[in-house]
C-alpha cells in the first residue's frame, strides 16, 4: 500500500514539472515573436502664421470693444481677459517650440498691449468717479447754502460719497453738523421776530420746518413750546381781529342802509365782545376798534338827527298830518333811536294841540288809511281800529321816554 501510494504522488510531481517546462516555452516563444516598442514622436512647431493669428485677433477684440461698444466696461474686460489667455496659452505651447522666441516676442507685445489697456482702464474709472465726485459735492454745497437746507437731500448726497470717498464723506457729514448747530440759533431768532412783527406765515413756515429737520436742529424744547404758545395766542387774536371787523364791516353796510336799529344793535354786540376780550387784544387793535365804533356811531346819529329834522320841517311847512305820515314811514322805518322819535311825537303834539285829540284824530285817520287799502274785507272795523290804537300808543310810550 506504501508503495502505490509513493507511485502517485511522484506522477503527480512529474505532471507538475511537465507544466511548468510548457508555459516557460511559451512565454519565450511570445517575447521573441512581439515587435519592439515605438519611439516617441517630438511635438510639431507652432507656425508663425498660427501664432499670428491668435495675436492678431486678440487685437482685433480689443479695438472692437473699444469702438462698437463706447468703451464699455464690460466688454473691454471680456477682451482683457482673452487676450491674457491666449498669452498664456501661447508660453506655454513655446517651451522648447523652435520658434519660441518669435512667440515669445510676438507674445510680448500683446502683453505690452493688455497694460495699457488696463491702465487706461482704471484712469477713466478714476476720471469717472472724480467727475462722479465733483457733482456730489456741487449739489451738497449748493442745497446746503440755501437759507433753509432740505437735510433729507444733505443726507443723500453724504450717502452717495460713503460709496466713493470715506474721507470726503466724513467732511459732508461735519459740515451737516454744523450747518444744523448754526441754523438752529438762526431759526430762533428769526421766529420770535416773526412773533414780534406779526408775521404769522413766516413763523408757521419756520415751525413746520423746525418740525420736519428735528433731527439736524437743536431748538430747546421749552423755547419751541414758548414759541408755540406765542403763536398760537397770536392766531387767536388774528381770528378776534377777523371776527370784530366782519361785526364792523357789518354795522357800517347797514348804516349805508339807513337800517338804524339793526345798526345799533350790532354794535352793542360788538362793544360787549370787545369788553370780554380787551385782555386778548393788542392795545393799539382795541383803541383802533374804539375809534371806529366812535365815528360809525357818530354817523348813524348824524343821519338820525338829518331825518328828525327832515320831519320837523314837514310838520313845519305841511302840518301834522303829514309830519306823522313821514314818521311813521321813515323815521320808525329805519329804525331811529325811540328818543329822538319821542321828540318829533312832542312837536308834533305842541303844534297840533291837546294830546286827547290828536290821539283820537290819529286813531280815525290810521282807520281810514287802513280801510282804503284792504280789498279783500280781511280787516273788520274792530280789529283796524285796534291796529291803529296800537300803532298811536307806540308813539304815546315815545312820549313817556322823554317825559
């Protein structure tokens, strides 16, 4: 059994060898039959008429944009950008390149080219934000040498130089500041003048102002309220003024119609709303409004006194009749003072004789007048004589105010 068992493991052994002498015979056979390896083949020179191109289109960009677009950022930094690339491209294809100090050359002038284009580029950006600059500035000095600054638009044009020049901005904003403490006295100053003067648009002008620019003015909160106390009293005493000269303006378009009473009236109101507010006046308003009622008074008794005359004359020249007749139409019409009619009632009773019969001589006669003009039969014979009887005791209780 030893013995077999030791046959087959040395046929093993032996197949194993046997396989191992075949795939070295043909490894060695594959090694000799393979053809031998390629030499590597150099790079072909770039051509000057290549390189040439690139340049000369690189070139080409640059006027481009120079011309058809005006100038325009945008594209001259798109044609900056490809030219660099084409620099670069180009050095790097001319390492070792039999032409590479002609690309290098060529290469060279375009770069020259790209610095001053970019240098120009930044003089014009400088260019543009002086002249940017210069305009801020303009506009700032001439809104803030008004008399009265929009600090809203001072504001805006500080804003707009934050994004130019710091340093710049930092000046503006001192000299809002300052332009603020400076107006800020003069605005005072000018509105208790306009308190004084009288001036009461000005002075609401400067307060809403003041109200508008709080934040740049520093007016003292007591004295603003001072101030605004000032006017409104002031504006109080504008509306008074209004109020007593329509009152006057009044009196006076009915004197001009010889409505006397209503007159009078008027201006007993007047002078009692004076006497409640004399202490809202000025002295020199309520002695002008004095002086008015005076003369207006003064006319209205100048034209009673014209009228009184006018009837004593037609009791004169016509009699009593007559001298009644004007009394009651005119001098009872247009409402004359009941002491002057009381004094044209006794005149006309001296002249006429004892009051008893002129009173009944005046009841007939008012009856008579009274039944010629009804047409309708309204009126009965009791209730005209009682109307006549009432119209003759009005000039009886004239009588009494004198007697």
């Amino acid at each position: 059994m030893n013995s077999s068992l030791f046959s087959v493991i040395c046929r093993v052994l032996l197949l194993r060898r046997r396989m191992s002498e075949v795939l070295f015979a043909g490894a060695a056979v594959a090694l000799f039959h393979s053809p031998p390896p390629r030499a590597q083949t150099p790079p072909s020179p770039l051509s000057k008429t290549y390189v040439d191109t690139l340049i000369q289109r690189a070139f080409y960009n640059f006027n481009e944009a120079v011309s058809l677009t005006n100038g325009q950022e945008a594209r001259l930094m798109e044609a900056i950008s490809g030219a660099k690339a084409v620099c670069g491209n180009l050095k790097r294809k001319a390492k070792g390149d039999p032409n590479e100090r002609y690309i290098l050359w060529k290469v060279g002038e375009l770069e020259n080219h790209i610095i001053l284009e970019e240098r120009d580029l930044v003089l014009k950006r400088m260019r543009r934000g002086a002249q940017k600059k210069n305009n801020i500035i303009n506009a700032f000095n001439a809104e803030l040498a008004r008399g009265r600054p929009d600090f809203s638009k001072l504001e805006g044009y500080h804003t707009r130089m934050v994004t130019i020049d710091r340093n710049k901005a930092a000046e503006l904003r001192y000299s809002i500041q300052q332009r603020g403490r400076n107006l800020s006295t003069t605005i005072t100053n000018a509105m208790e003048n306009a308190v004084i003067r009288g001036d009461m648009a000005s002075m609401r002008s400067d307060m809403a102002y003041v109200t508008t620019n709080d934040r740049h003015l520093s007016v003292p909160l007591e004295k603003y309220r001072r101030l605004e106390r000032k006017l409104k009293a002031r504006a109080n005493r504008e509306r008074l003024k209004a109020e007593l000269d329509e009152r006057l303006a009044r009196a006076s378009l009915l004197t001009d119609d010889d409505r006397f009473a209503e007159a009078w009236t008027v201006i007993q109101q007047l002078q009692e709303k004076i006497a409640r507010a004399r202490t809202q006046l000025e002295p020199r308003t309520a002695y002008r409004f004095d002086v008015e009622i005076g003369n207006l008074a003064e006319r209205i008794n100048t034209k009673e006194d014209s009228l009184m005359e006018v009837n004593l004359r037609v009791l004169r020249e016509e009699g009593p009749d007559q001298a009644i007749d004007y009394l009651d139409k005119v001098l009872r019409e247009c409402g004359v003072s009941l002491l002057k009619v009381a004094r044209v009632d006794s005149a006309i009773i001296a002249v006429a004789g004892p009051q008893r019969g002129i009173h009944d001589d005046a009841i007939e006669r008012e009856l008579g007048e009274l039944t010629r003009h009804s047409q309708t039969g309204d009126f009965t014979l009791e209730s005209a004589r009682q109307l006549a009887a009432r119209k003759i005791q009005q000039r009886a209780d004239s009588l009494r105010a004198i007697a």
